[in-house]
C-alpha cells in the first residue's frame, strides 16, 4: 500500500512513443534512445512519481542469434536528466522517461528493452512497454 494514496497492484504501459513505437531500430553508432511512456493504474488513471514509492526500471536483453538472450541491463547507461542507475524518471510532460545510451551495447545482434516494475512487492506492469533496437 502507499501511505493512504490509492491501492493498486498492476499498472498498464501505454507503449513507448517513437521512434522506438514503430519496431527495431537500427544503431551503427553511439546514440541516446529515449524511451517515454505513460503508465495508468487500474481505475485509468495516469500515474505519477507521486503515486509510486519506487519508480519503474528499464531492463535491457541482448539476442546475438546464437542461442538465448543474455540479460545485459547492468550496461545501461541513463543520458541527461536521468537517475542513477536503470530507474525511469517522471519528467515533466506527465511521462516516464529513460533516455538509454548505447555507448556499451557493441555487440551485434538484438536487443529488447522493457519498462518493468522497479519493486514486485508494490506494483507490476502489464502489459509491459517494449522496444527493440539493433546493432549491426
């Protein structure tokens, strides 16, 4: 529960806005992605950093093609305004926001990121905002 706030468990990601909203997205360089999106609890309300007492987390899978994925979201490295860390901030604009570098992804292959709970005690997300980018 959250100290009197409105109870809820499951949350819902709206999906992450573009450019990673429209599929893979290829990376040859160095690049910030930024992943933004709203989540809404049960009631289909917008929910805040007030409302959370631990913000949501970006976890990051890399698929080489070889075999199964390798869980690589130690790498993530937060652009800007970000927190330390893999927590997504509530920015602003009403979004939660983690701008990803990919300075340490170098391998090739896929990799999928995912917006999920930061505490499975307190809420979980599903469906799950999901995004893809590419190195090759």
């Amino acid at each position: 529960m959250h100290d009197g706030l409105v109870p809820f468990d499951r949350l819902t990601c709206e999906g992450f806005e573009p450019p990673l909203a429209g599929g893979p997205v290829r990376v040859k360089k160095n690049r910030v992605l930024p992943h933004k999106a709203r989540l809404s609890g049960h009631d289909g309300m917008e929910v805040t950093d007030l409302e959370l007492e631990t913000s949501p987390v970006i976890q990051v899978m890399h698929d080489s093609g070889a075999g199964s994925a390798s869980d690589v979201t130690d790498d993530a490295l937060p652009a800007g305004q970000g927190t330390e860390g893999n927590q997504f901030y509530f920015d602003f604009s009403g979004k939660w926001q983690f701008n990803l570098k990919t300075k340490n992804y170098t391998a090739p292959g896929t990799y999928h990121v995912t917006m999920v709970s930061g505490d499975l005690t307190e809420y979980d997300i599903s469906p799950v905002c999901e995004a893809t980018f590419v190195i090759e």
